[in-house]
C-alpha cells in the first residue's frame, strides 16, 4: 500500500471549525477574493481550496446545500460535470500539468472533509510533484502563494456562466 503524506494539511485538521458550511456562499459576490471563488454559475461555483494538496487545486461544488449526487437536479449535474470540463481546460492551459487527479467524496466515511455540502477536487499533478521534502522531511514546498494562484487563474474564468449553461 502506498501512504500519502499531507502534513500541511494539519492545521485544517487541528484547526477551529466554522460554524456555517464553508461552500454555502453569500448572494453578493464581495468576499469572493478572499474566499478564493474564482467563477459562479446558476448551480454551481469554483473555488480554491484553501489547504491544497498541489498549486491550483479546485473544487467544483453546487450553489445548494446537498450532501448527495442523488439529492441534484438534472440542471445541477449537467452544470457541475460542465464545470469540471471548464476546469479541466483552465488548469491545463494556466498550469501545464501532466495529469489531474479529479475525485468526489461522498459521506465522512468516504473521506469527506465537509459532507455536508458535495463537492469535487480537482488537483493538477506534475511528474515528480512529491519531491524529497515532502518524501523524507513531511514538508510540502508550495511553489506559490494561494492568492497568487488566485491571480493567474481569475482571468480565464471570465466565460466561465455562459459555457456551463449554455
């Protein structure tokens, strides 16, 4: 079995909880910068995450609290699976990576960390993206800051509600 370590990961495991559900997001978009949403749809959004496995790990989540694929409608399924392909084109043309890795987790015991609002990861991966410091020094080196990220990747997200419904 191979192991993979994410120490940096501790301080959203020790940290403090919020109260209210981190992907339940205000109707205006003002704190959209600071909470790292990069487009809205009429379903769904994208958003950094905040603890990142790599640089520009997204998650794809609908706009509505649910906590199960079978509680979406239609229109949400198709937008956040349209999501996921804009997504997918966004990060392979900003970031260049060799691969994503896109998964959802259903329930706490599926490996949630918020199963109370559904949503899918989207990690870019680079050959050799675990290098010796993460190996053998439980140290991930992230080469930029989220904010920067955030920069790079805003810009093409400016299509991003005319292709997810059209």
């Amino acid at each position: 079995m191979e192991v993979l370590w994410a120490p940096w990961r501790m301080d959203y495991i020790l940290g403090p909880k919020p109260d209210a559900c981190v992907f339940c997001l205000p109707e205006t978009h003002d704190e959209d910068r600071q909470r790292l949403v990069l487009a809205r749809g009429r379903h769904s959004f994208v958003i950094m995450n905040k603890f990142p496995y790599n640089s520009g790990h997204l998650m794809v989540t609908p706009l509505r609290h649910a906590s199960c694929l079978t509680q979406l409608t239609p229109e949400e399924n198709l937008e956040l699976t349209r999501g996921l392909t804009y997504c997918t084109r966004v990060i392979n043309e900003c970031l260049r990576p060799q691969g994503i890795n896109i998964g959802l987790n259903l329930g706490e015991a599926a490996g949630s960390g918020i199963a109370a609002h559904l949503h899918y990861q989207m990690v870019p991966r680079w050959n050799g993206d675990s290098s010796f410091m993460a190996v053998f020094g439980e140290t991930r080196v992230m080469p930029e800051l989220l904010v920067s990220t955030y920069d790079r990747l805003e810009p093409f997200f400016s299509e991003y509600l005319a292709t997810v419904t059209s």
